[in-house]
C-alpha cells in the first residue's frame, strides 16, 4: 500500500499550522479531513485547495445542500470515495 507523508495537525507548526487552523474556522470543526492533510508538506498549495473548496461550497447563490448533492454525485460518478 502507498504512504503518503503528512503532517498531523497536533505537531503541524508555522504556515502549516496556521492553514489548519483556517480549516478548522471555515468547517467550524476540528476535524481535518485526511485529503487535506495530504497537503500539509506543501501549505501553500493546501491554502489554495481550501481556497477553491471554499468558493465552490460557500460561494454564490445555489444552496449549500444543492452543491453538496452534486458533488456527491460526481463523487460516485468517478468512484471516488470522498
């Protein structure tokens, strides 16, 4: 099985750390979902991933639960289980 090295958001430091943190406040949870802390080594690039995720889940007006349906949807379309 492939690994993929992560930083865990209890030892995440510096951007890493702040990137988690602004996951945790957008989600209002302080889960961080494994497909964003494959991420973490790069926290640049996982401040973009977050950025896309927030525009296309927050932005505009479509309701939230629309948006999640589709991206379910999609999801099991491409038999992808997040």
């Amino acid at each position: 099985m492939t690994h993929i090295e992560t930083i865990s958001p209890g030892k995440a430091t510096g951007e890493t750390a702040e990137v988690y943190k602004k996951a945790t406040r957008m989600s209002d949870s302080a889960l961080i979902p494994k497909i964003v802390q494959l991420f973490s080594l790069r926290p640049a690039t996982m401040q973009m991933m977050l950025r896309k995720f927030e525009l296309a889940m927050w932005a505009g007006n479509v309701p939230r639960q629309s948006r999640e349906m589709v991206a379910a949807a999609v999801s099991r379309f491409n038999n992808c289980h997040y």
